[in-house]
C-alpha cells in the first residue's frame, strides 16, 4: 500500500494511515493498522509518506515492510 501518517499510537503501535485503494482488498480510506515491528514503527512519524506490505490473516492484519519515502516529513 502508499500512503500517508496521519497519526501514530506508540502505546497501542499503531499507525492512522490515508491510503490509495489496497487492489482486492479494500478502497481507499484513512484507517489504523498494528505496526508488528519495533524498528518499522520506529521509523513512523506524522506526515510521513510511506509504502508498506498490509499482512491480512482472516480478519487480522498489520503493516510490514515499512518504508517512508524520501521527502517525507
């Protein structure tokens, strides 16, 4: 997914990202995602430009393979 961080949750480790459409799985919209990783939600702060991996497990899912874009913040 690309996207934008609209806001971070460092207690929960969440990220609130507006985000194009994610292709077979949902339109686009502004949602929260558990960030698994430590170190990927580390790198996150608001404003960022960012591409991920959305991991979905039956009606779980996260972010992984975060990267921000250069330019960002």
């Amino acid at each position: 997914m690309t996207g934008v961080v609209v806001s971070l949750d460092a207690k929960l480790q969440t990220a609130t990202v507006k985000h194009g459409q994610i292709k077979g799985w949902m339109e686009a919209m502004t949602m929260e995602y558990p960030v698994r990783s430590k170190s990927d939600f580390a790198k996150l702060h608001e404003g960022d430009k960012i591409t991920a991996t959305v991991d979905v497990s039956g009606s779980d899912y996260s972010l992984s393979n975060v990267q921000v874009q250069s330019g960002s913040q």
